[in-house]
C-alpha cells in the first residue's frame, strides 16, 4: 500500500505509522530528491508527532518533529517499554534495521474517520498541520496553543500567561 502526501509542494511517501489508542502517534514520511546532474537520489526521512488537539480526537493535528538523511530502506529499530505492547504498520518495502520489542505489525494502516464524513488509511487525511505543540502541566491534555481551561492571560502583567488554579507563571 502506498500512501502519499503533498507537504510544501512536495510529495511524501507514508513508511511508518505507530499508533496509541487506535491514532496516530508517530509517523516518518520519505522525500526522495534527485541529484542534479548526476542521476543519483537522496532519501530523507521526515518526522511527524500527531495528537489530539486539546483532547479532542476528532481534532488531530500533526506537527514536524525533525527530519534526517537515508539512503537505505531500512528503520531505526523500535522497542516498546516491557508491559506495553506498541501497535505500528510499516510500509512493505522497508524493514527495520534490527529486531522489533514489544511491537505488533499490523497489515494495513488503521481506517481513521475524517473531520466532516469519510474515512482514510492516511493520517495526514484526517489532520491539521500545526507549527506549535503545547502540553498543560495541569490537566495533561496537549493542543497547538496553550490550555485555555487552565491558563489565562493576566492583564496587569503584560498579558503573562498564569495557571488558574494557584496564580503560578506559564512558562
């Protein structure tokens, strides 16, 4: 199965997607680039951290958490903490370059429902690209700008963001 994406005009190949909760968590696009002149391709891995947005599973949102050179179809191995078993679809042409712990692959991506009706196998159908993850010391829930239920802005001190619960600066 190849599921493609187009991010900044350019088109990347979903290789890997590790899920929580039956979403996605992590997922690592391909971009091949060609080399002028010279025929030859340069692969780069691109990153991408998925969440919903405040809680809300029906509002993912995804952000780019780094990106690195491969010239090779291979993986980093992946190994989940003993006691947690972590559930990943991988893409057929790449492997893992080492034995996966503690991990279940699974044929096919999961068919996630899309905001407004249908459903897709890619997750980037069915979320938001963001540029800020923000995660609330208080209520535990991470969001793309910081937790209104928790914090608010203070006025009186140059619009300093304060936790509502005991008055302490959001930093």
């Amino acid at each position: 199965m190849k599921l493609k994406v187009i991010i900044d005009s350019e088109i990347h190949r979903v290789v890997f997607i590790e899920y929580c909760n039956r979403l996605p968590h992590s997922v690592t696009t391909e971009l091949i680039y060609k080399k002028e002149g010279s025929g030859q391709s340069h692969t780069v891995l691109y990153h991408w951290d998925f969440f919903p947005n405040n809680g809300d599973n029906s509002d993912m949102r995804y952000y780019n958490s780094g990106s690195g050179g491969y010239d090779s179809v291979s993986l980093p191995v992946i190994h989940w903490a003993d006691g947690y078993t972590g559930i990943y679809w991988i893409s057929s042409d790449f492997h893992f370059g080492g034995e996966v712990k503690n991990g279940k692959q699974l044929k096919h991506p999961i068919r996630l429902s899309k905001f407004g009706g249908g459903y897709s196998d890619n997750p980037f159908n069915v979320a938001w690209e963001t540029s800020n993850y923000d995660h609330c010391e208080d209520c535990g829930k991470s969001g793309d700008d910081y937790c209104r239920e928790c914090i608010y802005e203070d006025e009186n001190d140059n619009y300093q963001l304060k936790y509502k619960s005991d008055n302490r600066d959001y930093i």
